[in-house]
C-alpha cells in the first residue's frame, strides 16, 4: 500500500497519522488576526515570547489610566494537538470574558502534539507564563494589570495545563504578595483518569506514562497539595460531558490532599463537552459565561 494513505493510528475525532509521518486534523481551524472587536468593545494584539511560546493579549476599551484589572492568563484545549490562541473560537471566547469580566486577558499559544510531542505544550506555555509573572512583560499588563489579582483558566487539555502552570509557578519562586495567582478556572478538564492509554501514547511518543504528574496530579496527594498555591478554585463539569469524571476526581483528590483553600465544583445540566465554545451565542453558553465572570470579580 501507498504510505502515503495508508493510516498508522487512527486517532479520531481529532487527527490521522498516516505511516509516512503525515498528519491529517479532522476538525477545521480557522484564525484569525488581532484586532479591535467593536462588538465587545476589546483590543487584541499578538507577542511573540520563545520558538514554541506565544500569546495573544487582550484589553477592554477605554480603561482608566489609574485603573488596575484582574489578569487572566488562558491555556486553549484541544487534546493537545488541536487548535490555538488565533482560532476563531478562542479568539471570540477571549473577546467576550474580557467584556464581560472586565479583565486583561493572555490567551496562550504553543506547539501541538503530535508534531511536537507532549511535554512540550506544557514547556511553552511556562514560556508564556513565566514571561507574563516577569516585570513589566508589556505596556499592556504593566499598565492596567493587577499583579496581585492573577487568575489561571483553560478548557479541557488546557484546564490540565493551568495546573502545571501553577505548580511551577509556586516552585519557580515568582510569587510573593504582590504578584499572586488568586484563584484558577478549570473548566471539563482532562486528566488521565479512564482515558485511552493509546491517545496519551501518540501524543507523547510514548515518552510519558498515563500516571506521570502532569498529567494525573491526584496520584500524588501531597504532591498536589503543595503545587496548588492560590487561594480558591473552580472546577466546572458537564453531565454530559464524557471527561466529567476527570474534573470529579480532580476535585476529591484536592479537598483529600488537605488543601486549605476554597475549591468549588460547578456541574452543569447538559451541553456536552465545552458546549459554551462551540455555540457561544445560546443562552446557557453566556449564562456559564457570567459564572466565570462572578468568580474572578468576587
């Protein structure tokens, strides 16, 4: 057969590997250029940070010049290997949390699996979220940014990432009072609890266990116990969504770690796997939209 088509791992619904190396995505992914949205009233623009890092910053219009806005610092989803901080679906999710949130937002952008395999994700992404903990990484974030309000977020894959980030921001030593991640958002997250050891084998180049920390922190309660260092969390699940377990287990592991902070778990009533990405003009979609909201402004 012609390697060329014939399939190595099928890896459906998210990408083919064809035995030539090729790699076929099976979900379309659109971006789209920073700009000034009219409609939300939100600025955008692109850095550049490392080879593999980069990032997308995001500002509500006419901000005060004395005005300080809490930073949210976004990790995408997409299992790893799809999608990025330029696609549409970020790129209008971000519009609208900055709107509504009333926040400066880094939405982060790294190199995908399998072509890069896993953990580089996590390593470009500390890139990014090193640089932003930086002093005065942007006349953006210097500007408008409260240091002391940092939130961490992401969705799926990137929910896991917000993990990582916050444990090595805690090991790195760039926190202090008045640079502090507040609180984290990790929304249908996904974590190795009951998922498919071959998906996790692709996108590492079978260099990482399904039991490897990154990628289940509630198999070391101690462990997790000392990397979660902020102050609360909101963990949010979908009864629909098959990852729901993973969110589930992540929150029992935290509160039987001996944690001392605030984890609340959000479960909502349908929708399926971030539901709110996918169709983010149904009313549930801005109505989950204003829960987040409420927990960064609280």
């Amino acid at each position: 057969m012609d390697p060329s088509t014939e399939i190595l791992y099928d890896c459906s619904p998210r990408f083919l590997v064809y035995k030539d190396g090729r790699i076929e995505r099976l979900r379309e992914d659109v971006h789209v250029p920073p700009s000034y949205d009219p409609l939300t009233r939100v600025h955008s623009k692109d850095v550049k940070i490392s080879p593999g890092g980069s990032a997308r910053v995001f500002r509500p219009d006419n901000i005060s010049e004395n005005t300080k806005l809490p930073l949210l610092i976004y990790y995408h989803g997409g299992a790893y290997c799809q999608f990025s901080a330029f696609s549409t679906i970020y790129h209008t999710y971000l519009n609208s949390i900055v709107s509504e949130t009333q926040v400066i937002a880094v939405s982060v952008d790294y190199r995908l699996a399998p072509e890069y395999p896993i953990p580089t994700c996590y390593d470009d992404a500390w890139d990014v979220t090193k640089w932003v903990l930086s002093t005065g990484p942007d006349p953006w974030i210097s500007q408008w940014a409260d240091m002391g309000r940092v939130f961490l977020g992401g969705d799926s894959a990137g929910g896991n990432i917000s993990h990582d980030m916050l444990a090595r921001a805690g090991r790195a030593g760039l926190l202090s009072p008045a640079k502090k991640i507040e609180g984290v958002v990790i929304v249908h997250p996904f974590f190795t609890v009951g998922q498919s050891v071959k998906l996790v084998d692709v996108l590492s180049g079978g260099k990482m266990a399904m039991t490897d920390p990154k990628l289940n922190p509630m198999g070391d309660p101690a462990r997790m116990r000392t990397e979660v260092v902020c102050e609360r969390m909101l963990v949010c699940v979908d009864k629909d969504d098959m990852l729901k377990g993973c969110g589930v287990a992540y929150c029992e592991a935290l509160k039987g770690s001996g944690w001392e902070g605030k984890v609340e778990l959000l479960e909502t009533n349908g929708g399926g796997h971030v539901f709110h990405l996918w169709d983010q003009k149904l009313e549930k979609s801005h109505e989950f939209l204003k829960v987040i909201a409420s927990f960064i402004n609280q």
